[in-house]
C-alpha cells in the first residue's frame, strides 16, 4: 500500500513534525504516520513524548522548568496543568 492511499494521522502538523524530527529518517516518518493512521500507538503519548522532549531542551538551554512549561504549553495549544501531568503522570 502506498504511502498516500493510508489515512491522515488526526494529530496536528507541528506535533508530527516534530515527532519526525525527533524521529528521523524516512522509514521512520512513513512507520510513524502508518502507525497513527491505523491508531496503533496512543496519541496521549505521543503528546506526552513530544511535551518532555521540548521542555527539557528549553531547560537545557538555561530556561527555568516552569517558564519552559508555559511555553511548551502555549506552543502545543494545551494548558499548563496538561504539560505537567504529561511531564509527571505520562513517564516511560
């Protein structure tokens, strides 16, 4: 099956780019998006793991924990008591 023919994964552009990024590689970026196509992995998590990988690059460059929180919060259109329960409750 071509890569055209699968559904849209229903999450938002920049949370996949993202994920691609973080992800990369072409078999990745098709296994990823086959993969959320088909709800095959949770997209709870998915938020989650893009959440963690963000605030903790902000803290590594110098940005206090709860400041990288609301701006990781605001770029990924949730509030901030969904960034720290994906930081606190959502850990693998």
């Amino acid at each position: 099956m071509k890569e055209s023919e699968h559904n849209t994964p229903s999450l938002p552009a920049p949370l996949l780019e993202e994920l691609q990024r973080l992800l990369p590689g072409k078999m990745m970026s098709h296994a990823l998006r086959t993969l959320l196509a088909n709800d095959l992995i949770s997209h709870t998590n998915v938020r989650a793991f893009v959440a963690r990988a963000k605030v903790g690059r902000r803290c590594d460059a110098g940005e206090g924990r709860i400041e990288a929180m609301k701006a990781v919060a605001q770029e990924m259109g949730c509030s901030l008591g969904t960034i720290k329960n994906y930081l606190y409750y959502h850990r693998k």
